[in-house]
C-alpha cells in the first residue's frame, strides 16, 4: 500500500510540474508577443518624432502648398508649426498605433472640425491623408534639420534697383536715370521706397501664403496696389509686374547695406 501510495504521489508531482512548465511557456509566448508589439509602438511614435517640412498639400485635383511650412513634433507630446521664420501654431498631438491615426489639436488656432489624419511612413518621407468635404486631402512631409526660409524672409532688408526692363526691352536710362530708385523691406511689413523722382513713398507689404507673389499697398490712397511675381536669394531681388498698372515690368534689384545719398 505505501509503495502504491508513493507511485501516485510522484506521479501527481511530475503531472503538477508539466503543468507548471507549460503555464510558464504560455506567458513567455505572450510576454515576447506583448514586448514585439510595444516595440512595434514606440518605434512608430519615434518615427512621427521630429522636426518636418511640407512640401506638397494636395487637395482633390488641386495643389495647394503652403510656402516654406513647417511643423515640429515633440516627444511630450507636443508640436508647433509656421511658415519660414515665423512661427504661428502650436498645440498636442496624438497617435492611435492600431488605426495609424495622427490628431492635431491647436492651442490658440480655430478647431480643426476634419478630426485625424492617417499616417504612412516611406524612409524619411511621411504622408498624412484625410477626407474633407468629400476630396481627398494628401499632405507630404520630408524631416529637416533647421527651419526652411520663405521669400519673406529673404526679401526683408534694402533693395537697390540694378536694371529695368518692359516686354524684354532694358529702360533703366529712361526709367531711373538719376540712379534714385530703391526700396526697403522692413520687418514690420513696412515698406519705405525712394522713387525715380527722388520721392519718399512708404505702404504696407503682403506676402501671398501659397505662392512667391508680393503685394504693395501704398499709404496714399490714389495709388492702386501693385502685385508683383517675384524671385529672391541672398545677393538679388527680381519683380515681375502681374497687375494692370505694371503688367510687362522686370525690376532686378541688388542688396545693399546703406542707403543711398
């Protein structure tokens, strides 16, 4: 009887103890499953991380991106965004890893009534996607490391007038031909220009949000606006008249550090 006794004692022992080993592999096959999906998690909030360009917004058919815009994603969850040197959003953000969702909200701004965006990742390139008012909305971001400069700010500073040119054909002599013209983009959004007659004019200055355009709104009111396409670097300014007043006008201009006499 003992010895029948001890056989099943062992035996209840070694059955306890290939239970316990297999509880023991459940919970290493769910505990690997479990860290391989936090992985998976943080990996794609890492990815969102970081400081972004737009460099095209695509709504429907129609292409309208912003210039030089630009948003950085934090960690704390936290984000801010502008345009060129200007900074003019800032808010939380949000990831939902199942259902790749990415939500914005604004701290100051209008609320955004389109709600999340659906993320896609393809090296350092990042795509948002969303339906508003029935189009598709398609927004591509690429990272960058410092913040991109817009035409605002490199046309801030004191412009001199170099050539002038009406439907291709050079009329500096006869346009400035006391050397006289220039114009002076302040910070302010002031401009303060001397015309070819020696005149100090000053007006407000606009630039268009989507497009390299400049709009120039004189204090005196019999002056029409004027709006002008435009390139900009570093060293020259080129205007290319696009209103009625100054349709067929090239004004090419040289940076300066002084004013003229």
């Amino acid at each position: 009887m003992k010895i029948v006794l001890k056989t099943l004692k062992r035996k209840w022992v070694e059955y306890l103890l290939k239970i316990l080993v297999i509880i023991l592999s459940i919970n290493g096959v769910l505990n690997a499953q479990n860290l391989s999906t936090s992985h998976q998690s943080t990996n794609e909030r890492r990815k969102i991380i970081g400081f972004w360009e737009i460099n095209k917004v695509q709504v429907g058919a129609e292409l309208m991106t912003p210039v030089a815009k630009w948003t950085k994603i934090n960690e704390d969850l936290t984000y801010q965004s502008g345009n060129g040197w200007l900074q003019n959003s800032e808010g939380t953000w949000n990831y939902d890893e199942k259902s790749k969702q990415f939500l914005l909200q604004e701290k100051n701004g209008i609320k955004d009534e389109y709600g999340a965006f659906t993320i896609n990742f393809s090296g350092d390139k990042m795509t948002w996607e969303r339906d508003e008012d029935g189009m598709k909305v398609v927004v591509s971001l690429d990272k960058i490391d410092k913040l991109p400069r817009s035409p605002t700010d490199m046309i801030t500073g004191l412009w001199d007038l170099v050539e002038v040119s009406k439907e291709n054909v050079t009329i500096t002599s006869s346009f400035d031909q006391d050397n006289q013209h220039y114009i002076f983009f302040r910070w302010d959004r002031i401009y303060v220009e001397r015309t070819p007659q020696g005149e100090r004019t000053t007006g407000y200055w606009h630039m268009n949000g989507h497009r390299p355009e400049i709009t120039l709104i004189s204090h005196n009111e019999e002056k029409e606006s004027e709006n002008w396409r435009l390139t900009v670097n570093d060293s020259e300014l080129r205007l290319f008249g696009i209103s009625e007043s100054n349709q067929g006008l090239e004004m090419i201009y040289k940076r300066i550090n002084e004013f003229p006499e």
